[in-house]
C-alpha cells in the first residue's frame, strides 16, 4: 500500500481515538450526562477500535484491511449519535469520526 | 444475550489472547525464528483482536457481534499458522485459537 | 516467575477487566448515572490496565512486574470507588479489583 | 494541565507507537531476525503502552500521570535497544523513543 495513504489512515485513527476519549470524559462531566451514555459507549468502542486500526496498519498486518473495515462502523455509529449532541466536543468527535470513516474506507478499497 | 454464551466467549477470547501473547514470545526465544516470523506477526495480531472482543462482549457493547466476526478471522488465520508448526506452543495456541473461533461464531449466529 | 504465580496473575487480570467493563455499562444504565461518572472512568482506566498487565505477563515481558506495580493503583483506586456503592456491579466489580491488587503485589515481590 | 502540553504528549505517544509497531514488522522481515528478537518484545511493549498513555491523558484520567510515569521507562528501555542497531527503522524508533520520554517527563513533573 501507498505510504501516505497508510500515514493519513494512521493519523486519522489517532486523531479519532483521541477524539473520542476526550468527548467520552466530557460526556461523564456534564451536568446531567443522562443522555449522553449511548454516547460514552460508542467512544469507547470507537477509541479502542481506531487505536488497534492504526496498530495493524503501523504493522502492516494482514488483518489491516478488515479491521479498518470494522473501524469504518464504528466510526459511522459514533459520529452519527455524536452528531446528535449539540456539546463542542461531540460535534468534534463527530468531525473526527467522517474524517476517520473515510480514510479507513480508502484503505478497504486499496 | 444468555449470560453464559457470553462468559463462555470471554472466557474463549482471555484465553486464546493469553495463549498467542505465550505463543509470541516463545516463538521470538526459538533456536532460528526466521520460520516462525508470520506465527508472531498474527499472535500479536490475534491477542489485540480477542482482548478487545472480551472487553466488548463484558461492556455488552453494540458492535460486540461485528467485533466476534472479526475475531472469528482471525483465530483462524492464527489457529492454521500455528498449526503447521509442532512446537508446543504453537500447537496450545492452535488449539486455543480454534476454541475461541466457535465461541466467536457463537455469539455472531445470537 | 513460577508458572502458578503468573497464570493466577492473568486469570485475575483478566477476571478484573472484565468486572470493570460489566461495571462500567451497568453504571451508565443506572436510572441517575451521575453519582457513578467517577466509577465509569475508574472501570475504564482499570480494565485497560488490567489487559496491558495480562498481556505483559503472558508475553513474559521484562516490563511486566512495573506494568502490574502499576495496576495495583488502578485496582486500589477502582475498588475504592466501587466499594462506596452498593450496586451488585460495583460490589463485584470492588472483589475483583481487591483479588486483582493482591495478585499483582504478589508478582511485583517476586 | 496546559492544553499545549497534553496535545504534545498524546502526540508524541502516538508518533512513538506507530513507529514501535513498524519496527517490530520491519525487524521480523529482516533477513536474520535473531538479534532482533529483544527488539521486537520492546516494541510490542512500547507501543502498547503508549496507546495507553495517549488514551489516559486524552482521557483526563487520574492515573495519567502514573501511566507517562511508566511510559518513560518503556520508551528508555525501547529506546535504547532500538538505538544498538543501524537499521533506518530502528534508529527512526530509538527516535521517536527519545521523545516520547521527555514528553511524558514532562506531563509526570507537572
């Protein structure tokens, strides 16, 4: 695969996962985060899945491919309820998230 | 999801994960790891993969199933490598890595 | 490290981790989630280290005795937090988190 | 903690995992792994740990400064080892190493 195509999928997991653990902390202060689990939960499926994407692609392993294509529904679910949060740091989570949904799909159509 | 299909399938993925990460480094200490190379590369691999599988399916997380999927991947990509080796520890994480497939499947056929 | 010893550390770890992400999405489903947003980011920080230290000990890593001195503070401050609630999640989070410290000390003295 | 000095850290810790995780790739591709199996362990372990500390301080975590605390020792030891072999991707991780560990000096002096 290209580098930079690698480099910006790497970045943008990064970039995702850090997203999402700030917004899940942000989530957990907020004066009633009541509506803000399903939230919570989706960050943290989502950091997780974006931090072993740019680990498998950093290792160029065989499985890259299809994780990312996992790390692309997670993406997709988070950014969606994100999304729905009018909070800066969902709405930068969301950002995060289409911006990592979208290099993961290049690197699935490689 | 039935409380034991679950605990059975974190059970599966802990003890595959620990049996790869065992696996990896004994294949790391071998006499001439040049053949054992693509065994390390999917035991680490494979330890990520079922470690975030377990942590799903516990946080009974919405993607639990999709990420079973993908672990179900790869422990047969890790179970057929190990396999072809006769090492001991290549042949217990085999065999791990088998166990924890059908537990995967399990839980992606809810 | 005697085989006992670190196969007890694992099973415990991993016992751990997984208590703290049962916990973690049993708090947020509480009917008034705010009194346990301390409980969740403790569970979170917890089952990741307990993963790490599992995985460390499983790989026979010459970083494993630090990782699990570090996972003793997790599981010390973990506990002490789930111990202040009385919610079958957090009271068996709270065991586990105790069984957990005390394994890892005992890998830590070796 | 300063905004500036949090983003660098996480930074400096994801720069640092992904060239752990393409050291280690690039190390069992080498003709002759054998002197580079002690690599290969500390990359692993390095880079694990840094995702670690990347998603505790993205986190706002409690334990994130015990966590860089740690952090540093991993970088050193990866650091070091890296820095014996004239491999480009070995002296870019002995690099990238060296400055993970001031940065997660610098969030543990805070």
């Amino acid at each position: 695969m290209s580098h930079d195509l690698t480099t910006d999928c790497i970045d943008a997991c990064n970039a995702c996962a850090d997203a999402c653990d700030r917004c899940a902390t942000a989530c957990l202060q907020e004066p009633d985060p009541k509506p803000m689990t399903r939230c919570v939960a989706l960050d943290i499926d989502c950091a997780a899945l974006c931090r072993l994407a740019a680990g498998a692609i950093a290792r160029d392993s065989e499985l890259a491919r299809r994780i990312c294509g996992l790390c692309v529904l997670a993406c997709e679910a988070c950014g969606e309820e994100c999304g729905r949060h009018e909070h800066d740091h969902c709405q930068a989570c969301a950002a995060a998230c289409r911006a990592c949904a979208e290099a993961c799909r290049q690197m699935v159509a490689v």
